[in-house]
C-alpha cells in the first residue's frame, strides 16, 4: 500500500483580487447563515425549555442568557481586532505577520476564557441576585449558569478560530462548523433535559451542558480540520514560541478590540432604556413590542453580515495599500445593504399581520398595536445598515472611537430623548419614531466621517507607516509609499512599490 500523501498546504483566501461584488457576496452569505443559524437555535431550545420544563426555566433562561450576551460581547469586539489584524498582513502578504497576530490572540483568548469561567462559577449565584432574577427562576438559572460558565473556554475558542479564517478570508469553514454546533445542540437539548435511556435527566443543567458538549466538540473539528488540511496559519508544535505574547499586538487588541466591544454593551443597554419605557404603557404595548423584536431580529441581519464581511474585505485591501478598491468594497456593501434589507423590510411590511401572527394570537388588540409600530420603526433598519456598513470599512484601518462616539450619540442623545420628552405630544408613538430619528443621524454622521474623518490615515499597531490620503482625494488612492504599495507584474506576482525619496 503506498504511504498516504500528506494535504497540501490550505492558503489564506486572497480578497483584493476578483469583481467587488460576487466576492463580496460570497464572502458575506456564509456569515449570514450563521447569524440566521444562532438565533434559530435560541428560538428552539427556548421553546423546549419553555414546553418541557416551564415558565420559571424560561425565565431563568432569559436571565442567564443576559449575562452570556455581556461574556460574548466583551470578547466580540477582540476577535473583531484580531480579524482586522490578520486580515491586512495577508492583504500585504505577510503571512509570519498573520502568524504572530494569530499566536499572541490565542494565549489572549485562552487567559481570558480561563479567567472568566474561574471567576464566573463562584459569583454565578451573586450576579443573577443582583439581577433581580425572580425566586422561582433562581435554582435554574444557577444550574443553567455555573455549566455556562464552563463552557466560555470553548464558547471563546470558536469565535477565535472563526476570527482567525474570516481574517485570512475564508467565511465558509466557520459557517459549515457552527452548523455542526448547531446540529449537536438542537439533538442534545432535549435528550438531556429529560434524560433518554443512559442520558441522565439534568433540567436546566442539561441545556448547558449540550451547549458546553456542541461547542467542545466543534471546537476540537475545527482544530483537527486545520491539521489535517496543513493549513498556512496552523501554528506547529515547533513554531511554539508564536505562542509567546507580543505586547504590541496584545495592546492592539485590547485598544482596538474593547471599543468595538462597548459598542455592543452600549446597543444593549439603549435596548433596556427602551423597553423599561415601552412597559409603563401596559402588556398590550410590551407583547406587541415582543413580537416586533423577534421580526427586527433577523431584518438586521443582512447588514451585520455585509458590514462584518466589508470590514474583512477592506482590511485586505488596506494592507494591499489598493486605496480605490476599498472605496468600491464601501459602496457595493452599502448597495447590497440597501437591496436585501430594502426587500425584507418590503415583505414584512405586505406580510405583516402573518408574520406577526407567528408570535401573537390572530385578531386581536396585540396584533394591531404590533402592525402599527411596525410600519413606523421598521424603516431605520435601512439606515442602520447604511451605518453598519460604513462602519465595518472605517474599522478595517483601526479607527474605532468614532464609531463608538456616534453610536453614543445617536442612542443616547437622540433615541432615549427623543423617546422621553416626546412622549407627553405624541403618546407612546415616540417611542417608535425614535428609532427612524436616531437612525438617520446616526447614517448622516457616519457617512460624513467615511467621507471626511481621518480613518484613512488610522492604524491598528502604533509601528506601522500610516499610509497619505489627500485630503482632496478623500477616496482615492495617493501615489506609492515606499513600502505599502505594491505593483503586480504580468504574472500576478505582487513586489514592493519603489521607494519614493523624499515623501
């Protein structure tokens, strides 16, 4: 039998090549489907929780799952820093670069897993008491919990590695190992909250640990694909001192990743104010508000896709120094956005009482109050995706602070006001019109920024050469850097532009 060759080496996905707008779309629609997988599989273990162990799980359930989003939205904004990192040393073809932002990014998200899971376990118990969980839903959401917070290490280990291949420009591999995940823990829920013939009959427990089970065993396919595939970022027990942290980079993450973080902490936190408002006119108005949210849920979802996707794409691009080419990466993300979300939001208008109907009884005075505040606040999820998208291009140079900055703004200055002092001249309508209101600054100054701020000249580690934009050319690419810049012969080999004395 003759010796099995071994895989050839798998190379990072090159995206500032090919048409802007196939790639962009190819690229973009498996992180749509992972976004679109996640909230299915929260929807169906909340509806066996809720079916097979009751409202007080249910409740518990949702307590619990605030503290998770907070854990996940913390290490959300690193692993977007380390994508955009990875993503510009191979646009410049950097792959020892790509290599080392890889190695210190592990240690960073395996200290921090081990971290929180230790310090989580013990306070569990603390945290949901001062959440004010109700004392029916306190011993499940515990159980529910202390397993939880086991299973953060592997929980940070996925959307490490699903960072690591995005910025190397395969969105693909993540998307087919979270419908692994996914699969596990739709199969495990069930079977462990009741207990099938071995399995041991857990309640709430065993929600987490199929969670804690899917994403463990999701984490060590993944690891085991990339061995086997030889791929180009695979750190070898030799290279081990990759592992060692490089304190510039891991300053660079956290600089760079904490903003986009709080940005999320900053959406929830409008998203209380908002529904602690919506409660004072009655459980009418709140289950129709309910029900809006489950819709708006997936409506947004287009444009986080093609704003994560555009900041991988453009980040590329920068570390290419193909200036013209990510302005064209900004504009197709933004007409993309405008055409799916644009359609959705069509549908779900023409289509709103069934849609509604999914969540609500048919015919009755929630249904219609859901309809209208549908029709007034659905809109700005147009704009809002405008803003994502220009915000995921902005981001891919290292500009984080004015997007964090406006979104404060527009959430805090004008939502949330607009929303409270309006209140006492148009009803409860201001809650609603304060979504379109807030959402339309928040796209003008986004766009004004992409067009006149300094992102351009932003840069993720405080050693790189910024590369010059004319301030006349607010878009366009200036003439080569030495160093930064690279022509591409006949071939289709890249090499480094001339240096240019004196610039």
């Amino acid at each position: 039998m003759p010796p099995r060759r071994p895989e050839p080496p798998t190379a990072p996905r090159d995206l500032t090549r090919g048409p802007i707008a196939a790639t962009l779309l190819l690229f973009a629609l498996p992180i749509l489907g992972g976004n679109v997988l996640q909230s299915l599989n929260g929807s169906i273990n909340a509806v066996w929780i809720g079916h097979l162990l009751g409202p007080d799980a249910l409740a518990a359930i949702a307590n619990a799952n605030n503290i998770l989003f907070l854990l996940l939205g913390a290490v959300f904004g690193v692993g977007m820093a380390a994508t955009i990192l990875v993503a510009q040393a191979i646009g410049r073809a950097d792959l020892p670069g790509a290599r080392r932002v890889i190695g210190t990014s592990a240690t960073v998200f395996l200290g921090a897993s081990v971290l929180v899971a230790l310090a989580g376990l013990p306070l569990s118990g603390r945290v949901l008491a001062w959440m004010d969980t109700p004392a029916e839903a306190l011993p499940h959401a515990e159980a529910y919990l202390q397993i939880i917070f086991l299973a953060v290490p592997f929980l940070y280990a996925l959307a490490f590695l699903s960072a690591i291949l995005r910025g190397a420009g395969d969105s693909r591999t993540p998307f087919l190992f979270l419908l692994l995940v996914v699969a596990l823990d739709i199969v495990l829920v069930p079977l462990l909250l009741l207990g099938v013939g071995p399995l041991p009959a857990m309640g709430m427990a065993g929600a987490a640990a199929a969670n804690l089970i899917a994403n463990a065993l999701g984490v060590i396919a993944m690891l085991a694909w990339l061995r086997h595939r030889n791929h180009r970022l695979w750190i070898h027990r030799s290279e081990r001192a990759l592992y060692r942290p490089d304190w510039t980079i891991v300053r660079a993450l956290l600089a760079k990743g904490l903003p986009m973080g709080l940005q999320m902490v900053m959406l929830s936190a409008a998203m209380i104010a908002m529904i602690s408002m919506v409660n004072r006119h009655g459980i009418v108005t709140t289950a129709g508000y309910g029900a809006a949210l489950q819709l708006w849920t997936y409506v947004q979802m287009p444009a986080m896709a093609i704003g994560a996707a555009c900041s991988t794409m453009a980040a590329q691009n920068v570390g290419a120094g193909h200036w013209g080419r990510v302005s064209r990466v900004a504009g197709t993300g933004v007409a993309f956005n405008l055409l799916m979300t644009g359609v959705l939001i069509a549908a779900l208008i023409l289509f709103d009482r069934h849609a509604l109907a999914l969540f609500l009884p048919a015919g009755g005075e929630i249904l219609e109050t859901a309809r209208h505040l549908n029709r007034i606040a659905i809109w700005s999820f147009l704009f809002f995706g405008v803003t994502f998208v220009l915000f995921g291009v902005v981001r891919s140079t290292g500009a984080v602070l004015p997007p964090l900055l406006i979104l404060a703004v527009t959430l805090w200055g004008v939502r949330v006001p607009f929303a409270t002092w309006l209140q006492p001249v148009l009803g409860v309508d201001a809650i609603w019109w304060s979504f379109p209101a807030s959402a339309i600054c928040a796209m003008a100054l986004a766009t004004g920024y992409y067009r006149w701020g300094g992102w351009r000249s932003a840069r993720m580690l405080p050693d790189e050469e910024p590369v010059a934009i004319p301030s006349e050319v607010p878009a366009q690419p200036p003439s080569p850097i030495a160093g930064l810049c690279r022509a591409e012969d006949a071939s289709g080999r890249r090499h480094p532009a001339p240096a240019v004395r004196g610039a």
